[in-house]
C-alpha cells in the first residue's frame, strides 16, 4: 500500500474541499462578477470563503485577497510593496533560508538596485531576534520573513521581532510567508502587526491553484497583473470560483481540527525521532523545537537521491527538500550550516491527518533496509 509522506509539498484534497469544489463547477457556477443570480451565488461562496480565511487571521474579511497561489502572493506582496513605496528606503531585510518564491523575487528587487541584508539561523538551527533588530535600520522598507520553514521546520520568532520593530520604525513593511504555519499555529495580525502575508490552498487539503494575501488595511500594493480589477484591483481576472470555494471549506476543517492534528503530527513526529536514534548514521537535521508536522533528517553515507528512489520502490513517497528544488543540492541546508555530507544525504518526511504509526515504522525498516544495502555496496 502506498504511503505518502511528502505533505510539506502538497496534500490530498479532502472530500469536503472536493464536494465544494464540485458543486461550484456544477451548480453555483457563474461569474461572480456578473449581476444575475447565479453570479451572486458564486460570489457568495467567494465572501464565504473569505470570511473562513480572515477567521483563522482574526482579522478584516475585505483584508483578505485570493490568488493563484502562494507564489502569486509573495510576489505581489514583495514586488507590489516596492513599487507601491519607491521613496520609503532601499533595503530590504529577509532571511537566508526562504523559500525560492520570496528569495528569487527579493533577488530581483537587488538587481534593480536594492540592499538585501539576510538573516541567517544560529547553530542549532533557530534564529536569534536580535540578528533582524540590528539589520534593519532607517533605510529598510521591507522585512520579509517565512514563519515555518518548509525544509527543516524551524519556526521563526515573529512575536519577538515585528513587534519590536514596528515600535522602533513604524512605516517598515512586514511580510510574512506563512504556507507552512497558516492554519497549523493560531495567528493574531493584530496583535504581530503584520502587514502582508501568504498562504495556499493546496497545503491545507485544498486543490492546486488558489491561495491567499492578507493585506492591512491602509496598506498600498501596485498590481503585478492588469485586467477587470478583481480582488481590489490588485488581482484582476476571473476568481475561480471553484477553488476558492474548496479552499474555504478545507480552511473551516482545518480551524476545526487544529489542535488535534498538531497534536497527532507531533506524536508522529516522536516515533519518527525515536526510531531514527536507534538507526545507524541518522542525524535529525530539525530543531528540537521545530514544527511537528515536519522532519528532516540525514541517512549519511547514502545520496538523498538513492534513498528516495529506494524509498519508492517501496511505495513510500518522500522528499529531498522543497519541491520547487527538483533534487538539487538544497542551499537552505547549507545556510543552516549542516556539513555537506548531511546535506547530499538529507530526506524530508513531512506528515498529513491521515498519517498513521504504522505507516512511521514501515519507513524506519525500509531506511535501516537501504542503508545497509547503499553503504555496503559504497565500501565494496
């Protein structure tokens, strides 16, 4: 039987976003900007939807816009802020370990003249508050930093950063790419006093597709697209309807169950941690501290690549790191500092609601399985 473990990359629809979904394809499935009654009953499930996202946010539901995606929204977060404040400063002060879609876009924002300064994580694997206080000064505009990260899972100190900054500079920007903590950690924006931030649909048990940009209000973005001006005029195009509706419902299922999952993936997590200590050269790369729902270890002495291939023969489906890095050696491990050779050897398991122990202890004997076969034959 199939397991799955690759979660932090994407998760299995759950029947309640599918059940949405497919009846606004097939019932409710007007254009929710047109003005007959099937366009306001699409535009209905898009206010619901909105209404369940700005609930987990404890925030406005007119804050919340719906994207293609996270990418989407970082970009028009990152890209959107500079255009919007070309005179606010010309830094921008970031972490070295985000995720390509905030790091390729602020590399863009250096190319057209910016100063990028990036945090980087102490030994250890967490980050010390006091390393974004003293990067950002008066000329920095944008603070943009993830608040899980999607490879070792080190959750980021936001309560003791934002606030700390916006005291000291008020006008800095603040986004957060938050795909691997939204709906897993309970969120105040009014509280952190974010200004931007992330999330997608399809990690939360949502389809591909659709995602979400909080936006303070009084908060200015310039489009990165142009059209009929939905989503404020800072979206345009067609919503589509159909994801957003599934989205929101997974969001609902999600608030619902938020404590009993955490507590089910950090249970996984455990055994998962217990097994590997009992392994030969299994070094977990995550902080003690990390988000449960995630693990990245080293099966040292054997390449990321053969072990997952392994791994797969054996029907179980794991990662090397990001998605988005299609099993190039991962830069976010380096920059955490891990020797090379646990780099080249590092895995990432990452867990869904459906994960059983079960399905743990079948990878900890397939993992004792192929490194005794791959070290064998590296020392023949």
């Amino acid at each position: 039987m199939e397991i799955y473990l690759d979660n932090c990359a994407t998760t299995r629809v759950c029947p309640e976003a599918a059940e949405a979904c497919m009846r606004a394809m097939t019932v409710d499935y007007g254009n929710p900007a047109s003005l007959h009654r099937k366009g306001m009953e699409a535009e209905a499930l898009v206010t619901d939807a909105r209404r369940e996202a700005a609930r987990i946010l404890n925030c406005e539901p007119d804050c919340i816009l719906f994207t293609g995606g996270a990418t989407e929204s970082n970009n028009l977060a990152i890209l959107g802020a500079a255009a919007a404040y070309p005179r606010a400063g010309k830094t921008v002060v970031t972490t070295a370990v985000e995720h390509p879609s905030v790091s390729r876009t602020i590399d863009a924002l250096e190319e057209r003249g910016c100063t990028v300064k990036r945090v980087v994580p102490r030994p250890g694997g967490n980050f010390d508050p006091q390393d974004f206080l003293d990067a950002v000064d008066g000329d920095t505009f944008l603070l943009s930093m993830m608040m899980v990260n999607n490879e070792i899972g080190t959750v980021l100190p936001l309560a003791a950063v934002i606030p700390a900054l916006k005291r000291r500079f008020p006008r800095l920007l603040v986004h957060v790419d938050a795909v691997q903590g939204f709906a897993k950690y309970p969120l105040n924006l009014k509280r952190l006093e974010i200004d931007l931030l992330s999330f997608s649909g399809h990690k939360l048990y949502a389809p591909k597709g659709v995602g979400g940009l909080y936006v303070r209000r009084g908060v200015r973005l310039k489009p990165v697209l142009y059209g009929g001006g939905q989503e404020k005029g800072l979206r345009s195009g067609t919503q589509p309807v159909e994801l957003i509706a599934a989205m929101g419902a997974a969001l609902a299922l999600c608030e619902q169950n938020r404590a009993a999952w955490q507590a089910h993936y950090a249970a996984l997590n455990a055994r998962l941690r217990e097994g590997l200590a009992r392994l030969d050269r299994m070094p977990v790369n995550s902080p003690e501290n990390g988000a449960p729902h995630l693990l990245n270890f080293s099966v040292l002495g054997v390449p990321s690549e053969i072990m997952l291939h392994f791994l797969e023969s054996r029907e179980i489906s794991v990662s090397s790191g990001s998605a988005c890095a299609r099993g190039e050696k991962s830069a976010v491990l380096a920059a955490y500092g891990l020797p090379d050779e646990r780099v080249k050897s590092a895995l990432r398991v990452s867990f869904s609601r459906e994960t059983t122990p079960e399905e743990i202890d079948a990878l900890l004997a397939a993992l004792a399985e192929g490194a005794a076969r791959f070290r064998k034959m590296t020392r023949a």
